[in-house]
C-alpha cells in the first residue's frame, strides 16, 4: 500500500512555519500499519496542486492532503481535485446546515466565502470538522483513495483522530508495524556500528534497525512488520536482549524516547522529587519536565531567574557570590540549584546559567558559555560547556536535554 | 531558478521527528532570493535515492538533501549520488588529514567507517563541516548543482551558513524576494476576505498575498519580487500603508510576527517588566518570552509552580482560596499572578492554571479547562477558556500564547 502525504501551501516552502502536520499523520498512519512512502511540500498554485496529484496517484494508493482548504483566494486545495477528478463541485446541504446552524449561534452572517466552504467536489465525502468551518473532504475513484484535511493543525488532528483513521481501520485490513526504541549514550555512531554489525547481518527479514545520532547519544530504532501483532512484538524483545549485554552499560533505555520521559520514570520508581533553577534556559526544561503526563508526581516546579534581582532575592544566590565569580560562573549554578531546593522543598534540583546569545552577556562572557549545577542536599555537582555555533534555540534546547541527562545520570549513580 | 529540498531518512516518514532542517533552510535561501518549489521527504532506500535523483534532476536547478551522510549502514545518500551521477567515491586527502586531526585530538582511533567519511563522488567537492566527521558535499554537473547537507541540524546550519550561502551568492545572480506579515486579531478568515477583496484585486503582478489563520488571529504575508530590493520595500510599505485603514483597530502589527516579539517591543518601548506563574503551562510563557533575544530588558522571570505546595509556600496563595475554589479557579489564578509580581517585583505578571490533560485534574476539573490572570498593581483581570479536543502539547502552546496575548491587549488598554 504507497501512501503519499502533501502539505499544501506556500508558508512551507518560504521556511515560514515547520510541517509539523505530517510527522503527525504519519505517527497515527504507523500505529494502524500504514507506512508513508513520501512526504511533499508544494505551492499552493493550482496548477501545482494539479499536476501533482496526476503525477502522485499514478503511483499510490492513498494521498493525504493537508492545507488549502479555507475560504480565502490563496485555497485552492478543492478546485485543484475537481479539475483533476474532471468534475464539478456540488452543494453538500449537510455542511451547509451546519454551517448555518454554527454561524447562527455565533451570532454571524454566512457570507458567500463561508457557504462556498459546503461545496464539495461530486461523489465525495465530506469528513464533519465540529471544529472549524470547511469539512474534510473524502474521496474513492479507481480504487484510489485521496483525503484532504485542514492545514490548522488542532482541525487536522481531530479530524485525523475522529473520522481518517476509524474509515481507513474500516476499508482496509492492515499490517502491523511496530518500533522499538534504545538509547545509548557516549558510543560514538561508527563504534557503535562496527559493535553491532554481526547483530545486525543476522537480523530476521521483517526487521530493521536505523541509527539516530544526537549529541552525545544515539538512539537506535527497531522496527518490526507483520500480521501478527504479538509474534512481533516477541521478535523485536528478542533482539533487545541480544542487545542489551551488546550495549553494555552505555544502555540508557530499551523502551522509550525522550530524556525528560525516562528520567520522569526513574523518578517516579524512585520516589523522587524535583526542581529546577532556570537562567539562560528560560524555563525549556521545567517545560520538557511538564511536556510529560503525571510529571506533577516528582516535579514540584522551577524560579525562572531571568534577571539578577530574582537570584538574589528568590534564590538566594549571595551578592557576594555573583561580585566575586559573575552570574555565569560554577557558583552561581551551584547556589541556585541549592536555593530551588530549598525553597520548593524537593529532593534534587537542576540550575543553568550561561549565555544564550546572540548578545554577550553583561558579565562579558562570552556567546555559548553555560554552567549546569545538579545534585541533592548532600552533594551538587556542576558541568560546564561551550556551545558558540548554536543558535540561540538550539542552544537552550541542548544545554535543557544535558541538564535532565545529567540529573539522569546523577539519579542512577548516587540512588540505585 | 528550480530548488528542491529533499530530505531522506524513515524517521521523518514515520513521524518520530519533525523536519525542522526544510524550513530552515527555505528561509535563508528566501532571504537571498531563491524560492523553494518543493520540499520531499523520502526513504533512505538506495533505490528510492536514485529514483529520485533521476526524476527530480530534470526539472530542478538546484537540488539540496539532508540526511544519510552519517557512517553507518542506514546511511546511503553518498553511494546513491554516486550511482546517480554514475561515477565512483574517491578518497579526498584534505577531509582524511582533518579527520585524522580530529580523532587524535579525540584520542580514538580512526576506524574503517570514520576513514571512509572522506570517500567523495569523483568530481565533487567536500564542504567543510568543523563540527561534525562527514563534510557536505557540492555537485555540479549539466549546469545544475546537487548539494548534500548533514541531517544533524547544528552540522547543517553551520554548513549552510559558512559554505552554502556564500558559494550560491557567488554563483547565481539572485532576484530579491521580501516578506511583510500583517498580524490582525478577531477577524474571521472569510470577513477579512472580503473586506481585502478589492485591495487584492489590484496588488501588483510582482506582490501577492497569503492569509495564515491561527485560532482567534489571522497573519497576512505579502511578498515581493524583483531586482531592486529597495524599490520592493517601498512597494510593500505601500500596500501595508493601504492595508492599515482597511484592518481599522483589529490590525496588531505590521512589522514583526510572533506575540513574544510583539509584546516584546511593546513593553520595552514603555519600559515595563513581566514576570509569570505558571501551572499547567509549566514554563512555556517563559520560554517564549526567552527565545526573543534581548528578553532580559523587560522580562524578570517566573515561578513554575506545578505542585500546590509551591502555590502556597513560594508564591503564598492563600490556603483558603485553594479550598474554597479548587487550584483551578479564578481566584487562585489572581493571587498567583498577584504572587509572582510581588516576589519578582515586576509591573506586570500573568498566571495560568488548568489541566492539560489526558488525566483530569485532582480536583476533578474537566481536561481543558483553565484561567489566565494578567495585570498590575491596580487591576488583575482574568479570563477562562475551554479546550477540551486539543491534545496536551498543543494546549500549553495555545494557552502560552493566549496568556501573551491577554498582556499584550492589557498593555494596549491601560499603558498607551
């Protein structure tokens, strides 16, 4: 089954706004055993949305659009389908009704503009949106099937949830296909592979493995196919054991994904609490703690310390500490994570302080330059890094993932 | 001038990341003139490379891919290209020197698949990359020019900023391609529509017009081509000055384009500062007020306060109030806000409170639910929304920005 997902519309192409939609699609599509051969960005140009869909659904099964659906000039998503399916459009009175009824309520005239959105193309469907104005529209011709939805991501993804991915469990009986996630840090890539190229020239035809660098991990992604659901399963724990004695101790997890979760869960095991002290990170790692459901069991909560004034007077960090070393210094990460604790009353604590830039900080250090303080009423440790080729966001958003690494790694040292 | 961005690897086709490396670089090639016609996500298949090197060559200028440079087995863009341009990979002395440089800096050994990072596609040439082991490798053949970027996204901004934009600006001649956004607030999409549909009719050939709906705001995007960068601008500021009676009060910016900034430059022109409290957004407010550089000048900081204990004891939200109304209420939303600017001293402060869901609050308040308190000294203002269908990530974002926009408006009322 080739399925093809295009995002429609202009503010893709010029860098304006990242897709986000499809890695979305494409999350659910998996879990339902659907793999997306390709993914397309275009114009929203009529011709462009025209020529593509003659060209794509030559060679797939299933084409899910998203984008271009509004009302406005600059959509163009319907017409472009009627012109390739060669027909025309037709008033759907179900939408209409509830368009009128929706516009009623909120106390607004149906404009022209607004009814156009109940014109759907002969022979589709329309997929009811109770969230926007335009429906999704569904659309069966040769045994093809082509789906467009909102480009609004909170519309797509309920549109997505409620109604693609029950009628496509419905039309066709699918595979599955499953993955399984392990995380490994300070194993080089190329190490990593030489170590498990024996393992991996004996792997079952069903399953494969990919290699994910990040800084200073990798994460290694099985992913096995079939129609047994269970048999998979039971094949992808096998080769996670063959793995693990492989791995050795720079294993960091045989399950899930991102730090702020297997530190969450470590945590949550341990009974453990937690705070943070956030300077150039800006409250990105008490985010990436609260980004994960049932974070309130061990994450108390975080003093965004942003200007001087808020570590002295809220943290605690003492005049004398910032005169003698400067905000961004070993001392001041280690005061402001003994000063969270403290006030927050939570068992480990988490500080940053550096240089986000693009600006030297006022102390004159320089762009990249951060210490990271973490530890527990008995010991806090510190690590510094120099990051001058980061921009400003990926800079907070590595010096966040390092912070929860290290409280990671300090958990598994000093409680287990 | 056709430019094709191509990303190649499974983890973007089965949504485990989002393809963050496509806008970026449509972005900085949209500032110096080089439009993007078509992004593509595809496979790292050996075949499914070569395929679409073949049938993308045709029709594109320019063609850049990111991914599969790394040294493992998954990684297949090098071989593929070779395939493609049917030559074979030969040892580049300059990238083995560096890289041998750069393991004995290390102090690791330099293993097969490191050594075979400096193997390039006869002809080609290696684009240096300080940061990373493989280089980026820049193909020209037939009058088009092939590209072939990192996957790791710090490796291929580095990359496209050192190496690729300098050497495309001294290749191509480039026409100027400008971007104005429009922010505009309570404007239903299809009313704004109509209300421009005369001002549109008559935009010159060279300036077009996009309409970008967020939930309770619409942004305009106007863009201009041509040769003369200075003549577009003036273009375009007059279009903007003809927009700005037609948009009347409901027009919140003509410059700038996220509500960070916007408030940004609003409490910096007035000399305000803003601190936050934050529950069930966890730190958001603040990382959005902190990703805007220059944040330090207005905003102090914030008190995530997850836990109750830390509504109470940090933030000395009354133990009654709590009580009373439940920690999702009105009022516990005022006296946080009325909290953190009294510990922050600041002008300014906001507060949420609310569950994020999937599970239901402790005290039983429904998933979605949540109160925004924003003002001063004087007055503290509050108001509650209700978005049961968005998933948790997306209700922190929308309600961040909500709580931004809240201030912005306050400022707007009570300071100008």
């Amino acid at each position: 089954m080739k399925v093809r997902l295009i995002t429609i519309g202009d503010e893709i192409l010029i860098g304006q706004i990242v897709d986000t939609n499809s890695a979305y699609i494409a999350q659910h599509l998996n879990k339902i055993g659907l793999e997306v051969d390709e993914i397309l960005s275009i114009k929203d140009d009529f011709q462009t949305i025209v020529e593509t869909f003659e060209r794509i659904s030559k060679e797939s099964d299933i084409i899910i659009t998203t984008g271009g659906l509004g009302p406005t000039k600059d959509d163009k998503t319907k017409h472009a389908l009627c012109e390739f399916l060669q027909t025309e459009l037709v008033m759907d009175e179900a939408v209409l009704n509830f368009l009128e009824e929706r516009y009623q309520k909120l106390n607004r005239p149906l404009n022209e503009l607004n009814r156009n959105q109940a014109l759907l193309p002969k022979g589709s469907i329309a997929l009811p949106n109770p969230l926007g104005t335009a429906p999704g529209i569904w659309t069966e011709f040769d045994g093809k099937l082509i789906i467009n939805l909102q480009g609004v991501p909170f519309e797509m993804k309920n549109l997505l949830k409620t109604e693609v991915i029950p009628r496509l469990q419905q039309k066709f009986s699918l595979p599955f296909v499953i993955h399984r996630f392990l995380s490994v840090s300070h194993f080089p890539e190329s190490e990593l592979a030489i170590t498990l190229n024996d393992w991996e020239d004996h792997l079952p035809n069903n399953i494969s493995v990919a290699y994910l660098p990040e800084r200073s991990k990798v994460k290694l992604r099985l992913t096995g196919k079939g129609e047994n659901k269970e048999q998979i399963k039971a094949q992808l724990e096998q080769e996670v054991q063959k793995l693990i004695p492989l791995l050795g101790e720079r294993l960091d997890s045989t399950t899930k994904d991102s730090i702020a979760v297997i530190l969450g869960d470590l945590l949550r095991e341990l009974k453990l609490t937690i705070s943070t002290a956030e300077s150039c990170t800006g409250g990105e790692i008490a985010s990436m703690l609260t980004s994960v459901s049932g974070s309130s069991e061990y994450f108390y909560g975080s003093v965004v310390s942003y200007a001087t004034e808020v570590k002295k007077n809220v943290l605690n960090v003492s005049e004398k500490t910032i005169e003698t070393h400067t905000v961004v210094s070993e001392e001041v990460a280690k005061e402001m994570a003994e000063g969270v604790r403290n006030l927050l009353k939570t068992e480990l604590s988490v500080s940053t302080t550096g240089v986000a830039g693009p600006a030297k900080g006022e102390d004159g250090k320089e762009v990249g330059t951060v210490w990271v303080a973490f530890g527990n009423q008995e010991i806090v440790q510190t690590k510094s890094y120099f990051f001058p080729y980061l921009e400003r966001e990926d800079f907070i958003a590595q010096v966040a993932r390092l912070a929860l690494q290290n409280v990671f790694e300090f958990v598994k040292e000093h409680y287990s």
